[in-house]
C-alpha cells in the first residue's frame, strides 16, 4: 500500500498530558482485546493478559454478539474504530459516536468481513440498524467494564510513552526518523510512505494526511483503516509491548549480580527501563509507591546510568549508554 504527500500532513494521535480519562486510544485496544482473544495463534506475549481476561470474558452473555464482531482476529469493522470528532473524547463519548454510524456503512464493513454471508447475530443488527447498534455499543461497555478497563492504566502509561517517543523523533529528524524505526512493514522515502502487505493500492492524501497511533493489542502488525468517509489512520505497534506483562517480581531476581551491587529496587528499576517510562508507570509495573521509584531514580540518575527529559507535563526516564552497557553485560 502507498500513500502520496504524507509529510503535508502527519499527526501522531495523542491525549492532553495530565487528562486520564480514556480516549479513542481505549476504544482502539478495546477492539484489539477483541481481536487477539479470538486468535487461534495469538503471540505468546498476550498470554499473561489472556490467560486473567478470559474467565471474565466467558461470563458476558453479550460475548457470542463480540465474538461476532471480531471474527477469528482476521478483520474487524472500520466503523468499529471511527477517528475522533472532538478533541480527547472519552470512551464513552466514542461509543456514543457508534449510534451515529450509518446503516449503510455498517451493512458494507459487515460485508466486508463476512463475505460469504451473516451470522444471524449480524444480521439482525443490519435489519434493525437503530437497536441493533445500541445493543453494539452496550455490549462493548460492558466488555470494557468488566474486562479492560483494570488493563487501562498500564496500556495508557506505555501508549503516552511511544506517542513522547514520536514526537521527539518527528522534531529530530521529520518523517524519515519518524517512520525510521516504526516497523519493518513500513518504509518512508522521498514524499511517499510505502507499507508492505498481501495487498497494492495506492492512496493519494491530497495534503489531507494521516493518523498515526501507537497500539498494544496491534502487536507484531500494522493496522490500517482506510475506507471513506473515515480519515486514513495507521496504527502501529507500541514500543515495549513485549515487557508490558512481565511479572515485576520476576524483573527484580532475573539478574542477581547487579541486584548484589545496587540493591533488589534500583536493580529492577533500571532492567525495565529499556524503553522510556513514567514515574508512575514504573510505580505500577514494579509495585512500588510513586515517592519510592523517584527516590531510586534519583539515585540511578545521579550514578549516571538513567536520565530524565520533559515534554510538557510529562517526564520520562530511560537508561544512559552506561547503565544499557551495566544492564545488558550482566543480564
């Protein structure tokens, strides 16, 4: 797939630093929580999040209606993940936005998906457009609810931390440090943005640009969502995905001569931040209290092996060339 006159129009999808309320970025992993549940295949880093979600997940009684939807993690419903229309919506206010979908837009994304024909759990939802989308939209609450919203808080710290990431890259070095490392699928040259896939089309922006957002759930892949009247999105997967279910406790023992020299905490502390985290994302990870991790980072900071840098309200901390050479020579 290719996509012309990229850099006139880029934007990396983010939340207003400080606002915690869940935004199109949760309706986005809600939908991709969907979809690695119903991989037969799915990567063994999902494994410790599956393994907890999917006793709850048995227990909806609207999950046959969800398991409809994201059928066999092969293709979901672009209407399922419409971009924003107002600046941080909530997820409520996302799902609100799925009433509003037209019934023709539904019945060709359903289509699309189940080429061969509808379950009949779809297909009275495209007989009755209007309940059946309320019964959509009150199915997919419930799943958050019950299932993902516990998951929210860490999805969010590391999804914040790619979207900083990104964004220092896109200000260092334009589109070509932006797309540099994004993934192997995906290559910038010249003014075009060229995504490698089972399928050729070619995609001309017109200086409308693209969304760019960071996912766990889309993890190893790039996801796109390209059917009119929604705008051109590309969700890609979140730096430190693979890391973001280790067992802390497991992290703080793995390297028990560096443990020896620096202490359990510190130790633990600097093994994780191989990708750049939050105080209070390193707080959750590691079970720790927020005053605790700034104490050790402190330290770590100090000791030259960590450094800090800011961007807006947010600071993020990952090791210096000194402390990735103490944390990977004695791993």
């Amino acid at each position: 797939m290719v996509y012309r006159a990229l850099n006139a129009g880029v934007r990396i999808l983010r939340r207003r630093p400080g606002q915690h309320q869940p935004g199109l970025l949760a309706l986005l992993e809600l939908i991709g929580s969907l979809w690695v549940l119903q991989m037969a295949d799915a990567e063994p880093i999902y494994e410790p999040w599956v393994a907890d979600a999917w006793p709850r997940v048995q227990a909806l009684a609207e999950f046959p209606l969800l398991r409809a939807l994201v059928p066999d993690g092969r293709y979901f419903p672009d209407f399922l993940t419409p971009p924003p229309t107002i600046p941080n919506p909530d997820v409520e206010a996302e799902l609100e936005s799925l009433l509003a979908t037209s019934p023709d837009v539904v019945r060709r994304d359903l289509a699309e998906a189940y080429p061969d024909g509808l379950p009949d759990i779809l297909g009275a939802i495209v007989d009755q457009p209007e309940p059946g989308m309320r019964r959509i939209v009150d199915a997919l609450w419930h799943y958050w609810d019950c299932v993902l919203s516990s998951s929210w808080p860490r999805l969010r710290d590391l999804l914040e931390s790619d979207i900083l990431y990104r964004g220092r890259e896109f200000a260092a070095g334009g589109a070509t440090r932006l797309f540099g490392d994004l993934h192997h699928a995906v290559r910038w040259s010249g003014n075009t943005l060229m995504l490698q896939g089972r399928c050729t089309r070619r995609i001309e922006l017109g200086g409308s640009g693209m969304l760019l957002i960071p996912g766990v759930f889309a993890w190893p892949c790039v996801l796109t969502i390209t059917a009119p009247p929604l705008r051109p999105t590309l969700i890609y997967p979140a730096r430190g995905v693979a890391t973001l279910w280790d067992d802390p406790r497991r992290v703080s023992t793995a390297n028990q001569s560096l443990a020896r020299l620096m202490g359990a905490q510190r130790a633990a502390l600097l093994a994780s931040l191989s990708q750049p985290a939050t105080t209070s994302e390193l707080a959750r990870r590691m079970e720790m209290t927020a005053g605790g991790v700034s104490q050790h980072l402190a330290v770590l900071r100090d000791a030259g092996l960590v450094r800090s840098s800011r961007s807006g309200r947010l600071v993020l901390y990952v090791r210096t060339p000194l402390g990735e050479n103490l944390a990977t020579s004695t791993a």
